[in-house]
C-alpha cells in the first residue's frame, strides 16, 4: 500500500473516532471530524488507485 493513502487512512479512522467522541459527549464540533474523514478517505482511495495504476 502507498505510504499517502496509508497516511490518509490514519487520518480518516483518527477523525472518524474523534467525531464518535465529539457526538457521544454532545459536541456539535464532530461535524467536522465527520468532514474530514470524508475527506481524507476520498485521499486515501485517490491515492490507492494512482499507485495501482502506475
């Protein structure tokens, strides 16, 4: 696996555990762990498939 996309995977599961924190305690600050976690899963699939192509 690349090291981006591996990168951008930690990133997504960290975000994604954040927002369940943020929710779970009342915080409307998980909308953007949600945010990013789209966010960096999109990076982690572009990633992924630019090496698979290359």
């Amino acid at each position: 696996m690349p090291r981006l996309a591996l990168y951008a995977l930690v990133i997504c599961l960290l975000a994604t555990t954040a927002a369940v924190v943020a929710f779970f305690r009342g915080s409307w600050l998980g909308i953007v762990w949600v945010l990013m976690a789209g966010v960096s899963s999109n990076m982690a699939i572009y990633y992924f498939r630019r090496a698979k192509a290359d």
